[in-house]
C-alpha cells in the first residue's frame, strides 16, 4: 500500500488513484459494507463542488476494470443498490515464509496483500499444473491454427491480429490536467517541442508547462470560445476553432500564446491540423456532417476541397510527416441512418488519390501520424466494455497507401481516447480520456404552472440507462441499460431499491415500447455485426413475464411506436438511400401496409413520434442547423402537413407526444447553446421546463396518466493524458 501498487500475477496493473483509495477502505474491512456515504466523505473533501454519484460510479467502473470483474456477476466488488460496496473475494494478508506467527490483521501499515478468488472451489482444484499446461498448449495450437487461416485475407488478418492475438505494447501514460466531473477538457494540444500544453475547458483558453504543472490563462476576447486543433511549427501560436454554438458556424482563428487578439483565418470551417510545414491547414466543412475534408494556405487562401461525398462525416485529419498526406476516420451516413459504415483513409494531396487503409465498425474518430511509417487511431471495446475506446497503431507503407504487419494495442484502460495531439518528432502523444453516460430521472409534473417538480434520480447504476415507458398503472419505468454488458430492458419504481430484469440474453436493446393495450413490450435488437443489411427485429413479450416472440424484421428498422387504446395503431420507420417510409403494423400477426403519402425526402435524418390518438406523427431532423428549429406535423387522417417553428432554439434532439397529445417534449437547444427540455404545445409555443448548462439532457417520455416524467441527463468527465514509449 506504501507505494500505492495493483498486481496481477506479478505484473503491475495500472490503477488511478481515486480507485485505488475505494480499493484500500474496501481491502481494509473484507466482507462488510463500505457505505457510498463513507466512500464520498474519503474521496471528496466537503467543500468539493462535483456529482459525487458520476464520479463515485466512474471511479468504481475504473476499479472492476482494472480487476478484471463485473458488476453484474461479481467476484470481487459486489454493489448493494443505494447502500455501497463490499469485496467478497477471500483476502489474506502476506506474511513471511516459515514465520510462526499469525497472519496479521489487515491495515493501512500493510506492506502486500494477496487477493484470491475463490481458491477452494472445485474447477480450481481439479486443474493440476499438468493440465494446466496441457489445457495452455492446445489452447494455442487452436489459436494459431486459426489465425493462419484467418490471416489469408488482408482485411481478415486485420480483424483476426485485434481480436484474437491483441499485442499490447507497454507504454508509459501520464495525467496532465485534473478537471472534476461535468467542468471537461474540450480540446488539448502538445506543442511541437512538447514542453507545453495548449487545451480549453468551458472557462477558457489555457498554458501549462508539462513538466512543472504550471498554467496560465490565454486572454480571449469576452465569448470566443476555442478548441485548440493544431500548434503551427514555431511553437508560438495556435489553430484554434471559435465555436458559436452547437448548430451553428464554427470558423478558424489563429491565437498567439505570447498574447494579442486572435486573428481570424476562414469562416464556416472547423481546423483539423497544421502542415507540419506550417504552410498549409487542414479543415471540414459542410453542415453538421463535415461533408468534405479543405485544404488552404495558412493565411486562409487558396482553399480547396480534397476529399468528400454527401453523408460524409469526418473525425481525425492527420498530416503526414512530410506534409503530402492526410489520413482521416471517415464515417459515410446514408439517408436517415443514425449508424454510419466507419473506415480509416488516404489521401494523396498531388494526385488526388485516395485509398482505404482499414474498415472497421468499432473505429473512433481519433487519429495521429506520427512517424512517417505509423498511424495512431481508436477502437470501441467489445463488450461489456463498449462504451470505453482504446488506442492502436498500425504500421503502413511509407510511400503507399497498404498497412504492413499486424495492429498493436497502445493502451488498455477504460473510457473513451479522442483528440489525439503529437509532438513534432512523434515521440510524444496527447489524448483525451472522455466518459459521458446518461442516467434517468422521475419527475411529477406540476398541473398548476405546467412546469415539473424535483427530480429525483431513478438509478444511478454505471452504464447507459435509458427511459422508454411507464408501465400501465405508471408507477414503475421500463428503461434500457448495458450495465451488464448487451443493452437490456428493466422495471424499476421510484421506490424501488433495485430494478428487474426483463428481457435479456446476448443481442443488445436499441428500443422498448408498450403495444395499445399495454399488455405486451415490444422491443427492436439491433442488427447483427455481420449482416450488412442492417435487419432490425421487432420482438414481443408480455409485460408479466413469458417466452419472447419475433412479431417481424425488415432491413433499416430504425424506429417504432404504438398509438393508445382505443387506437390500435402502430408505426415503424424504415430507412432506403433517398427517403423514410411509414408503415403500419399489427404487433400480434406482424402483418405490414406501407402508408402512402408519407415518406420524409432526403437529406435528414430525422427523430418522430407517434401521438397517443394514432393521429399524428410528429417529426423534426435531429442535425437541422441554426435557429429557428421546426417541428413537422403529419396527419393520419388526410389532413395538410403543418409546421411548428421554434424562433429561440438551434437544434432539436429528441421528441415525443405528452400524454394527453396536446403538448410535444423536446429536447432542444439554444443559439446561446444551453441544452433544455421543453414543452411545445400544437400553436409552437414552447415552454422551458429544465435547464442544466453542465449536462445534456435527453427525452423525457410521460406515464400514461400525465403526472410524471421519466427523462435522461448525462455529464461528462474529460481530463488531457500524456503517452511516451509507443
């Protein structure tokens, strides 16, 4: 404990420090509660201002992972809900060999301890060391059978090296900033010397000397708000992207370290990188999407598009070493997709060719070019960690487009890695470790002033937890969470300690509703990772408990929705290249009718909700651009499409009926770019019902009575990180 130490097998497993104190105080009383109350008091001195929730869940996730264990089926930490926490693993303290005395009892002044799981159960004690290495031995005669087969491909050994014979290079990982939960990094750069850290939070543009620690702020003028992208070669100043607001025009500035007013560059346009040159930079433009990849001089002119295609987005654009090319993670959408086909590309910037060099749907939007020879990009953790990404790096032809030999894993930790930043010889990386996840609230509503009433959280689980439905009676929700793993469906009350499972097993949850009546729960899985036609399945289940049943499937199934009894409608959407269409069907026989007259053109993709009358459906593009937002209404009933315009807010990201279908929630934002969640009745009134300006907040979907809400909110936590070695 003396040097704050976690070893797996002899080999150091790197552990933060907030972690590693819940570690110690649970290691300290075995088997015995250690209440979250206690935990916060230890962790966060009480003039702290942070979500002690977020960040007492973040840090236990943090632990598990580093154990190797679950909170679903726990080994070694075990969660007693709303209580705290207790290590149920047998736990012995070292003593020295051939020492007649007693094992000590267990202490802060301990020097080891030696953690066993479960050292007398039965499949431990049946495998001797001679079975142990027999087991080990045909073990890797499978292994490397298969990979010589799988290696034959390019693009199989690709997948086969990542996920049947990872290699991890050991590489050395340093903390640069400690912003506590919900106040995150936004965006950090190493300068080329790499003695300096350039990065924004939401308070401003700041300095830090790495290796002392010490910052100062950048003087900005009153509401710039920056995200460092790029150092230019001197190291005195930096390409920074001056924000507006979420749905409106970003534009390229350059900002001197040393002081004086920022120097604006290029309109419309969000920076990517600096030639390593310093003679040109790298940008994307092109709406939300960042259609297309720009490149123009440093002093703003000559600007050219060099790479691009509708429903193009882009993540990392890296420069080369010798300034020639770009590398860039490209994630093509096609019409009213919300999951897009994700590669890594080249492009040559004389002749214009481009070239893929990795396909894969796990790939994230962080990307380096160090050395000439190397790439650095991110990958999603499969499950039950897919909410965390990891850095990899390949090595490709220097004077081609190919990749030779096989990826190497860089790091192994949880959360996501994004903003990859590199010093001008490439020995020195910068990343941003981001963990954002949503958690639900139940609110009452107030009938006198239309506004709600004290939420109150519904579960604070780690994981993605989200809202779909009350139950009939609306005393309990029915909510998706993946704490376990795949996504699945719960029922929890607000007086309900822990929820209940509902719908498990191995395929993941995209969607829950009820059917008209409310008797059964209809639920949409997500397509397979190998079927590349993107077939949704719509499956039943009653609400009280049964075997599951597929009502039908179609290729793109992106939405769904039923009206209320004594309608008996029910609506799914399905996504083609150049629209969505509407179609009506009977959760009992699975019967289909395609709803003539309805289909939504293309170049949105779009959120919409069916009204509890099965009258109306509700619509709006969730990647509409600035002020004022819209809210189209289509009929049923034959009547005239209408349009409800929102004059004060930029962008809407969730919507759905209220109970009695005279009002639309919706979560929407502000030009300002505060997130809120809205009432809007049928004249486009809109009325503010909550406002957090350190989370984002989601849907909020009403209990069939209309007297309460259950809506999701999710901070985010974002610290800058340091990688040598790789």
């Amino acid at each position: 404990m003396h040097s704050a130490e976690l070893r797996r097998n002899g080999r150091k497993v790197r552990l933060q420090d907030q972690p590693f104190q819940i570690l110690v105080m649970l290691l300290e009383q075995p088997g015995e509660v250690v209440t979250r109350d206690t935990l916060r008091a230890s962790l966060w001195p009480v003039d702290t201002f942070v979500d002690f929730d977020h960040g007492l869940n973040a840090a236990v996730k943090r632990l598990r992972d580093a154990l190797g264990d679950s909170a679903e089926n726990p080994r070694f930490v075990e969660t007693l809900a709303r209580r705290g926490y207790r290590f149920i693993a047998p736990v012995h303290p070292s003593e020295p060999s051939n020492s007649p005395e007693p094992a000590a009892p267990i202490t802060k002044a301990a020097a080891i301890l030696t953690i066993r799981a479960n050292p007398e159960s039965p499949e431990t004690a049946r495998l001797t060391v001679p079975k142990i290495a027999s087991l080990q031995a045909r073990r890797w005669r499978i292994l490397l059978s298969s990979l010589s087969v799988l290696l034959m491909g390019t693009g199989a050994g690709w997948v086969a090296a990542r996920r049947f014979n990872p290699i991890l290079q050991p590489v050395a990982e340093l903390r640069l900033t400690a912003n506590p939960p919900d106040d995150p990094i936004l965006s950090a750069v190493i300068s080329p010397d790499a003695k300096y850290l350039a990065f924004a939070d939401r308070s401003g543009l700041f300095l830090r000397v790495i290796s002392t620690g010490e910052t100062h702020s950048i003087a900005l003028p009153e509401g710039f708000k920056p995200r460092p992208a790029a150092w230019f070669p001197d190291g005195n100043h930096v390409l920074v992207t001056k924000t507006t607001d979420p749905y409106g025009d970003d534009s390229l500035w350059n900002v001197s370290v040393l002081g004086g007013p920022p120097r604006k560059i290029m309109e419309e346009a969000d920076a990517r990188g600096v030639s390593p040159d310093g003679q040109q930079i790298a940008f994307v433009r092109g709406g939300n999407l960042h259609e297309g990849i720009w490149v123009m001089s440093a002093d703003g002119d000559h600007a050219h598009k060099v790479f691009g295609e509708p429903g193009d987005k882009f993540g990392g654009v890296a420069w080369s070493p010798d300034g020639r090319r770009l590398a860039f993670a490209r994630f093509s959408y096609k019409t009213g997709f919300k999951v897009a086909s994700a590669s890594l590309w080249i492009v040559d910037l004389a002749s214009g060719e481009a070239n893929c060099v990795l396909a894969d749907q796990e790939l994230g939007e962080a990307l380096a070019w160090p050395t000439r020879d190397r790439l650095v990009y991110s990958l999603a953790e499969p499950l039950p960690n897919q909410g965390d990404s990891n850095l990899w790096t390949i090595t490709i032809d220097p004077k081609g487009f190919s990749p030779n030999g096989h990826p190497v894993r860089l790091t192994s930790g949880p959360d996501k890695k994004v903003r990859l930043s590199t010093s001008g010889d490439g020995k020195q990386l910068t990343f941003l470790r981001w963990r954002g996840e949503p958690h639900i609230y139940v609110a009452d509503l107030d009938p006198g002033h239309g506004g709600i009433l004290a939420p109150r959280a519904l579960s604070l689980d780690e994981g993605r937890n989200l809202p779909f439905a009350f139950t009939p009676d609306g005393k309990s929700v029915l909510f998706t969470s993946d704490r376990d793993g795949p996504a699945h469906i719960f029922r929890q009350a607000a007086d309900q300690a822990a929820p209940d499972l509902l719908v498990g097993g191995p395929d993941s949850v995209a969607i829950a509703r009820l059917n008209p009546d409310g008797t059964e729960l209809l639920y949409l899985l997500q397509p397979r990772s190998d079927d590349a036609s993107g077939t949704g399945r719509l499956m039943s289940v009653p609400l009280t408990g049964g075997t599951p049943r597929m009502v039908l499937q179609a290729p793109q199934l992106h939405n769904f929705q039923c009206a209320r009894v004594p309608s008996k409608t029910c609506i799914f959407g399905v996504s083609t290249p150049d629209k969505i269409a509407f179609v009506s069907f009977d959760p009992r026989t699975g019967d289909t009718h395609v709803i003539d007259g309805l289909a939504l053109p293309e170049g949105g993709s779009y959120n919409w909700s069916l009204s509890p009358d099965g009258s109306t459906i509700a619509v709006a593009d969730w990647r509409r651009g600035p002020a004022p937002s819209e809210i189209l209404l289509l009929s049923l009933r034959g009547r005239a499409p209408r349009k409800l315009a929102l004059a004060d807010w930029a962008g809407i990201s969730s919507i759905d009926w209220a109970a009695d279908g005279r009002n639309i929630w919706t979560s929407a934002i502000r030009a300002s770019g505060e997130q809120a969640l809205l009432s809007v009745d049928l004249q486009g009134r809109a009325t503010l019902l909550l406002q957090d300006l350190q989370r984002d907040v989601g849907w909020a979907i009403p209990s069939p009575d209309g007297r309460r809400i259950a809506f999701w909110e999710a901070g985010g936590s974002s610290n800058a990180w340091l990688l040598r070695g790789f």
